[in-house]
C-alpha cells in the first residue's frame, strides 16, 4: 500500500465546514484557495470559486470528478497563442478566405 492511500484523502478543514453549511439548489459560488484540497462525494453539486493566482475560476463539480483535485480543473497558466511567421500567414490565409466569403455572399 502506498503511503498516500495509508493516509486518506487530504480535504481542508474550512472548506468542508462551508460546503456542510450551504445548499448546492442555492448557487452561490465557494470561493477557496485551498487547490490541493481533494472533492469528495459531499461536495458534488457544489459550484466553487478556486483561485489559478490571479482570478476565481468557477468549478461546477460532478461525480466524475470525486478523488481529484480542485486545482486541476483551474488552470494558473494562460494560453495565447504560439508565434513566428507560420502562424502570421495561416492567420493571414484565414482572414482573406472570410473576406473572399463575405464578397461572395454580398454578389449572391
């Protein structure tokens, strides 16, 4: 037996207490910074606030997500896009087929 599964799950005190005193028909949003914390089955239903560093992304937790962690469903990095000249010209070639698009729709 792993070490891990010999200690249980690791779910935070605070938020357990918040998640026991609310109502999940209700809607609020829990807001936490607890990402490490693990959903458990008394969460589900719930919608949570997590924090990625900046912003609360909000967590609508489901069955599937019991034995997860809430920090995997907030991501802290944010994508934009990648760079360089290829991407320039396929963004180029999209931009003109919506225009060659556009005309055709006018004329028809």
């Amino acid at each position: 037996m792993a070490r891990s599964i010999k200690k249980g799950p690791y779910v935070d005190e605070k938020l357990l207490k918040k998640v026991l005193k609310a109502n999940p028909d209700d809607g609020a949003v829990i807001k936490t910074w607890a990402r490490n914390s693990q959903i458990s089955p008394e969460m589900v239903g719930f919608a949570f606030g997590v924090h990625n560093g900046k912003d609360f992304i909000e967590v609508k937790v489901t069955e599937e997500m019991v034995g997860h962690r809430l920090g995997e469903f907030s991501s802290t990095r944010k994508f934009i896009k990648h760079g360089g000249k290829m991407q320039k010209e396929i963004e180029q070639k999209k931009k003109d087929a919506e225009i060659a698009a556009a005309k055709a729709s006018k004329t028809s």
